[in-house]
C-alpha cells in the first residue's frame, strides 16, 4: 500500500553533463559538493561574495578535476538583482543548491536584532531570491531535455528541532522546511525535485567561526549528534539530490530526526515510508528522552552558574 501512496513519485537526476549553480560553493560544505559534483562531470557553478575565495575555490576543482568551466560569482545573495544578474550569466540551471548560510548562535535576549535579521536575511530571503531567479529557465530546461531537475536547499538539524542558543538561525532553517513543502507541490508538473538538507555539526571554516561564540550549553545539546566531516555531508547531499529525495539526514541521529519529524512532508521512498508508520511511535518515546536529557542538563547548568555568582 506505501508503495503505491509513497509520493512524489521517486526521480534519477543525474549530474553528469547538467549544469549544478550552487551558493556559498568557496567554503565548507558547499565547495565538497562543488568538488564532487565536477568529479561526477557536472559543469559547476559556484556564488559567494569574496571573489578571492571563489577564485581559490575554482583552482582547487581545476587542479583535482581538470575541469576549466568552473563558473564563478560574486554576489550577496541579500540582493535580488546581483542574484539574478548572476543567474542570467551563468546560463539555466539544471540543480541549484541553495547552501549559502550564516550562524552566530546566542540567547535571545543577548542577540541584537540586526544580527537576527541578517540571519534571517540571508538564509531564508537569500534562498527565495535565488529560487525565483533560477526557476524560469529551470522549467524550460527540464522541458527541453526531459530531464528531471532539482532544487536542494541546505537546512540543519537546528531546522528540525529548535534548541538552547539558535533561536535566530533555528527560525530561518526551519523556514527553509515550510518553503521547501510549498515548492514541492509547485514545481512536481515541472518535474522538478526539491531536496532539503539537514547536516549536524560539520567541520567547515563557518563552524569554527561559530565556535568562537558558541554558548557552552549550545554545545553540549548539539553534540547530541555526531559530528561529520564536509565530505561526507557532501556525499549523502549529492545523493539525495541524485535520488529525487524529498527530506534528506546526513548521520543516524539525522535519519531517526528525520523520522520523529516526517510530519506531512512528501515522502517517494516506500521503505522510508514504511519506517515512518512504523517508527512513529517509538521515535516520539526517544525524543522524549532526548528532551528530557536536555532540559536536566539546561537546568543543571543554571543550577550551578547561580551557585557561582
Ligand atoms: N558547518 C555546520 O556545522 C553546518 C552547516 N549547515 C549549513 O550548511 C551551509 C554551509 O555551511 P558551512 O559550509 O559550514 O559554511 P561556511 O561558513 O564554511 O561557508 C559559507 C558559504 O556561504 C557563503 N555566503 C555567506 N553569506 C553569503 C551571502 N550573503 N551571499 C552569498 N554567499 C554567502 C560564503 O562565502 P562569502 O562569505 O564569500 O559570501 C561561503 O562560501 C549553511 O547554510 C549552514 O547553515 C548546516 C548544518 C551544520
Ligand atoms: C528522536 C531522536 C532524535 C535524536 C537526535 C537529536 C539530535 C539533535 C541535535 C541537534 C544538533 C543541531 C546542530 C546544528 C548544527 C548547525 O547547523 C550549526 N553548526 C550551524 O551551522
């Protein structure tokens, strides 16, 4: 019965000889997914705003892959117009990664509002300016090669569950989830496939910026999910991307995350459905119990601090 209601229907988006334009592609995990994706014969594109960065990105897949079409651009994803023009330059687009991204984790009430809305700005706004940009010319190319074509946007753990310190970043991933559902059922007659991306803590430069700030609670609650390497995160995203998936965990904890919050999300993996029904239950029992861990750890931790002062 799930394999017959399992929808979208599952999709092959192959990369090799389509055109890949993925943001925030001269660092951490975008710029694993750009190496990979021109390893697997993808002419890539890759969007930032330091040009010098880019260029660095685009030596280092020329020097691994020998691909000289590397494509770069610079522009804030902020602005819709750079982001367009962009778009307009790089020629359609058969897979956008949207993974461009922010985070500076902080208590709420000690996070300034600019700072919030930057956040927001870039990982929410930026990601509909590149989507509406991109999209025109995507329809017309999946219309011409009878192709299917994909649009991936790199969410978080932090957009599947809110904890201590992302309020301002967990909002904007989470909205990331809301767009991404819409979208699917817009674009699925245009044989479009949208991915979302949920990675744990990944070594990247952007982590260990974040970690300079990082609130010591932040730390011990997202070190609930093991760390992974850009690389690999790399891997499972092209995979997802490849296979048409809707929701796409990148570590265990991901794939029983990925589970406890299937929700209404559109689901073309019968097996994963299956383990949906099934799981439902005992993933609901073991997130319990991750909550409960956390709250005893949050008060534990201001237990003590009150003591101190
Ligand atoms: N590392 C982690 O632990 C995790 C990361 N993620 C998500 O994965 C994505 C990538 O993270 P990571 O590789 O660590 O990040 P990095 O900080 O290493 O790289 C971020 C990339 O985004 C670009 N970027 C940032 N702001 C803008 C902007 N306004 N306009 C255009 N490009 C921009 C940066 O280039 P430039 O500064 O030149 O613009 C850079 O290329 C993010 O969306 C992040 O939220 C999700 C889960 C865990
Ligand atoms: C039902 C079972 C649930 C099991 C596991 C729950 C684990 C949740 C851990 C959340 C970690 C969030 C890390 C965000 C990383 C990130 O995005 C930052 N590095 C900034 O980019």
């Amino acid at each position: 019965a799930l394999a017959f209601l399992a929808r979208p229907r599952g999709a092959r988006v192959p990369l090799k000889g389509r055109h890949v334009f993925i943001t925030g592609g001269s660092s951490g995990i975008g710029l694993a997914m750009a190496t990979a994706a021109a390893r697997e014969g993808a002419r890539v594109s890759i969007l930032a705003r330091n040009l010098a960065r880019l260029e660095e990105a685009r030596a280092a897949i020329q020097r691994d892959w020998g691909r000289s079409d590397v494509g770069v651009h610079a522009a804030d994803v902020r602005d819709a117009e750079a982001v367009a023009r962009a778009l307009e330059e790089a020629g359609p687009v058969d897979v956008l990664v949207c993974n461009h991204g922010v985070f500076v984790p902080q208590e709420l009430e000690r996070q300034d509002v600019e700072e919030i809305k930057w956040m927001v700005d870039i990982n929410l706004m930026g990601t509909f300016h590149l989507i509406k940009a991109a999209l025109p010319a995507m329809k017309a190319r999946t219309r011409e090669t009878r192709l299917p074509g994909s649009i991936a946007i790199m969410s978080s753990q932090a957009g599947q569950v809110g904890i201590y310190g992302y309020t301002a970043y967990s909002a904007s991933k989470f909205a990331l989830r809301g767009l991404g559902e819409a979208l699917q059922h817009e674009v699925i007659t245009d044989n479009i496939h949208v991915s979302l991306i949920f990675p744990p803590d990944t070594e990247t430069p952007g982590l260990e910026e974040e970690h300079k700030r990082r609130p010591e609670l932040t730390n011990i609650i997202a070190g609930s999910s093991g760390g992974m390497k850009a690389n690999d995160v790399a891997k499972k995203a092209l995979d997802g991307i490849k296979s048409g998936r809707f929701i796409v965990p990148c570590n265990f904890e991901g794939a029983m995350l990925a589970v406890a919050t299937a929700g209404l999300s559109p689901q073309s993996s019968p097996v994963m459905a299956f383990l949906e029904v099934i799981g439902a239950g005992l993933m609901r029992f073991a997130a319990l119990c991750f909550q409960w861990n956390w709250f005893s750890t949050i008060e534990g931790y201001y237990a003590k601090n009150k003591k101190r002062e």
